[in-house]
C-alpha cells in the first residue's frame, strides 16, 4: 500500500462520473459535453508590497454553463493549481444540480498562503485578484458569482464586492456580484455557517431512515454517537459544534494541521476552537490527548468521520485502516476515487460531498436572490404572520376562559405561535427543506436501483441526470 499510483483529484471527479455515466443512456457527445471543464482561466498579476513587486498565480475554472450565473468558491492556498480548481468547479455543477441551487458549476484560486500577509496587504492583494476577474466578466452578477471558500471568508467577499461596485458604479444589483458577504454588507444571515449547518441536516436526514442507519451498521439516534472531525476551519468547526451541542454526539477525535486531541469522553469543541484561534493549533492544549501525527486519528474507533478540510485525506495509504461506519464528507473530495472503492467493499457508508456540503452553496443561493430582490427575507409579511396568529390565540383565549373546564393554554404558546419567521429562521427552513429533498432524490435511487449499491453514484445519477436534462431542454 502507498505505492499504488493515485490519480489526480481532476481525473479522481471523471471516475466517479464515469461510474454513474456507466449506468445512465446518456448520448457519447453529451455525456462528454457534461464531463469537461469548459474554460480556465490563469491570471497572474503583480502587487507592490514591503517595497517591492510579488507576482501571484490566480485561477477561475468554468465546468458548466448549462445555467446561468455560474457559482463556486475562491480559495486562498498554496496547494491551489489548475488540476484543483477544475475538480472543485466540476463538483460545483454537480452539487448546484443536486441541491437545486440555479447555477452552473465554477470555482476560483489564488496560490497564496494567506497567513503570510496582514489584513492590509490581503486586501490589496484580494482588490487586485478581483479587479483581473471582474474586467473579463469573470465576476458578475449574472454571470459568475464567486462565495467564500477554504482561506477566504466574509472578509475577502466584502473586498470583492466593493471592487466590483467600483469598476460598475451604475449597476443596481452589482452587490450580487459575490455571495458570503458580511450581514452589513449585503450578506444574510446564517451564511456563515451553512454549510456546518447543512451537515448537520444531512445527518438529521439520514437518521430518520432506520434502514440506512442499519447499512452503515449503526443504530439510534445521533445522540452519544462518537465522531471524530478532521479540520476545525469554518466547515468542521460549525458541524462540530452543532452536533455536540444540540443533538448529543459525542466529538471524541479532532484533527487539526498540527496534531490531533481525542478525548474518548468527548472535547469541549468551544474550548478547542478558542484554544486554536488564539494558538494557531491544538498543541498544547491540556485537557485531551494530544497525538503529533493526526492523520493516525482519521482511523480510530468511532461512529461518524467527518472529514472537514482537504481534498484526499482519505486515500489509498490508509482507507483500508478506516474504522468508521459513516463517513460524510464535509470538504470537497476528501476522498479519492481509489479509496472510495476501498470502503464500499468494507461496507462504509459514504455521505457524498456533493450533497453533505450543498449548505453552503444553498443559502449563497438565498443571499443572491435577497441581493436581486433589494429586500430582506420576512420583511414584508412577519408582522401580518404575527397579526393573524395574534387573531387565532385572542381567540383560544376567549374560548377557553368561558368554558367550565380546566381546559388552559400553555404558558409559552402564546409566544411561540405569535412570534413570525425572521430571516434566520426562514435561511434555515430553506436549508432544511432543500438538504432533505436532496437526500431523498439520492435515497431513492440508492435504494431503487438494482445496479446503484451507494450515495455517491446516487448522487452522480441525479445530478447528471438534471445537467443532461436542462441540456436537452435547450435542444444541445
Ligand atoms: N465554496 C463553497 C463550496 O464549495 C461555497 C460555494 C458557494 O457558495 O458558491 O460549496
């Protein structure tokens, strides 16, 4: 093991289409059409900075244009390359169509370690990068909306979309230009942590189908089941916290660059997370045990691996040592098509990326469409939803307090019922709802079809499906 020659994360995206293109009736020219990347852009351009000019290497990668704008993140890392950013923007098309999110796949690139540079310095940098997107339409509402990603967040998007306004100063919707922007800025709220909240619905999903639970070899609830997160950035931390905090699990293993902590009586995620922000790292915090070479505790024991960073963690050097019954897959390929095929043989139930991280893309689609309709969700109708509920419960009261019986209404209805959605609250029945519906159109293909033994090949099937069929509506 170890020696075997691992495709790259480009060519590890066209296997796994290929195993689902393998069982669809698709036409060889559509099923080509669908699989390439249609364009990518390199920039390179010069900054000024500590008296002299460093060049940086950006990209912008188009996979699909079959709807219009195209979306996907703009990474910020020194590993970003061609190969990378196409994978990422190829998944982007795949996972738009299975979350029903309207836009085709894309994603962007800067090959740049961001921890080298102050806040100043990024924000030249970022202006610039952006300026070379935005002047070749590479950036723009209708067009090209590019959201945060790993190395990048509400910061670097604020940046964007006032670079953008600049160079488009009569643009009414420019602010759509970018999604993943501060509240202030024209974001939305709930943005931030989409797609750890996302995970945290695509796991509700799978634990109300006894019959999945039973294939991953596990029963129950997701109360005191024991993961194990691999990456505490933005993604892995959320998850995290919402899953210890609010249904019961138990984070026994978090992976972080320098070393992992595992605590089989569970972390204090908040701790860890604080321990890391002002650290940079887990060493040296006390109370867990700290093992130098993390990627050890990608094996260990447990119920839920939820591999939150990179792309190929998990591959072909150690996913036969994998111990967990589920994997889902909050980064973006975090494992390798070799791999893949390692642990459907053990019997490791594999919540595909596509769908376990469509969180983030789908409340970017909330954030784009509040950007175009110029008002924020609930604005219009909560006081009237408040009104009426106020009618139902003056009412109920009225009724009650005639009768002779000890018929009461609970204390806290009346503020419960009365109380209409705000924009939090609808950003998260949006989200719900579409992690749930996209569950099921992967469920029942996973469980309907003789030749579909997985959710990842579910997944491709669906979404696959949806490409061909918005390309042929077109009469391509
Ligand atoms: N970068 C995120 C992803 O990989 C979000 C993309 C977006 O919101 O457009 O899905």
């Amino acid at each position: 093991m170890g020696q075997t020659k691992e495709p790259s994360f480009r060519q590890s995206v066209d296997l796994m289409f290929n195993r689902a293109v393998a069982l669809m009736d698709l036409p060889p020219g559509l099923e080509e059409k669908i699989k390439v990347c249609n364009a990518t852009y390199t920039v390179r351009f010069g900054v000024r900075l500590r008296g002299q000019i460093q060049t940086f290497t950006g990209y912008r990668s188009v996979h699909s244009e079959h709807m219009e704008p195209v979306k996907g993140g703009i990474r910020y890392s020194m590993g970003v390359n061609q190969d990378e950013v196409e994978a990422l923007s190829a998944l982007m098309t795949y996972k738009c169509a299975l979350v029903e999110a309207p836009f085709g796949g894309a994603k962007g690139g800067l090959c740049i370690d961001p921890r080298q540079y102050d806040e100043h310095e990024l924000e030249q940098i970022t202006r610039r990068f952006a300026y070379e997107l935005a002047k070749r339409d590479l950036i723009h509402p209708s067009q090209n909306v590019p959201a945060p990603d790993m190395g990048t967040g509400e910061r670097e998007m604020a940046w964007i979309a006032d670079q953008y306004a600049r160079m488009n100063t009569t643009d009414i919707n420019a602010r759509a230009c970018v999604t993943g922007k501060p509240l202030h800025g024209g974001g939305i709220a709930g943005r931030v942590e989409a797609t750890g909240r996302g995970v945290q619905y695509a796991l509700h999903e799978f634990f109300r189908h006894p019959e999945d639970i039973a294939q991953a070899g596990l029963q129950g609830t997701l109360d005191g089941k024991r993961v194990v997160v691999q990456g505490l950035g933005n993604v892995g931390y959320h998850a995290a916290s919402f899953l210890a905090a609010e249904d019961g699990a138990k984070v026994i293993g978090i992976i972080e660059r320098d070393g992992a902590l595992v605590d089989e009586g569970g972390l204090d995620v908040e701790a860890v997370h604080n321990w890391i922000s002002s650290h940079g790292g887990v060493t040296g915090y006390a109370d867990a045990t700290y093992v130098e070479d993390g990627a050890q505790v990608l094996e260990i024991d447990c119920d839920i691996l939820i591999p939150a960073a990179l792309e190929g963690v998990i591959n072909l050097t150690n996913a036969a040592n994998i111990s967990a019954n589920l994997i889902i897959e909050a980064a973006n390929g975090p494992v390798t098509a070799g791999a893949d095929e390692i642990l459907r043989d053990k019997g490791v139930v594999i919540i595909p990326d596509l769908f376990a991280n469509g969180g983030g893309v789908t409340v970017s689609y909330f954030e784009w469409v509040k950007n175009l309709s110029h008002i924020r969700f609930g604005r219009m109708q909560r006081r009237q939803e408040e009104a009426r509920h106020q009618l139902v419960f003056d009412e109920l009261d009225r009724l009650s307090s005639q009768t002779e019986s000890d018929w009461r209404l609970s204390p806290d209805f009346k503020q419960n019922y009365l109380r209409g959605a705000d924009e939090l609250e609808l950003v998260r029945s949006g989200l719900d709802d579409t992690m749930r519906a996209a569950y099921q159109s992967m469920r029942e293909v996973w469980h309907g079809r003789e030749d579909v033994g997985d959710l990842r090949v579910a997944a491709y099937l669906v979404a696959i499906g949806r490409v061909a069929d918005s390309y042929r509506a077109k009469g391509l």
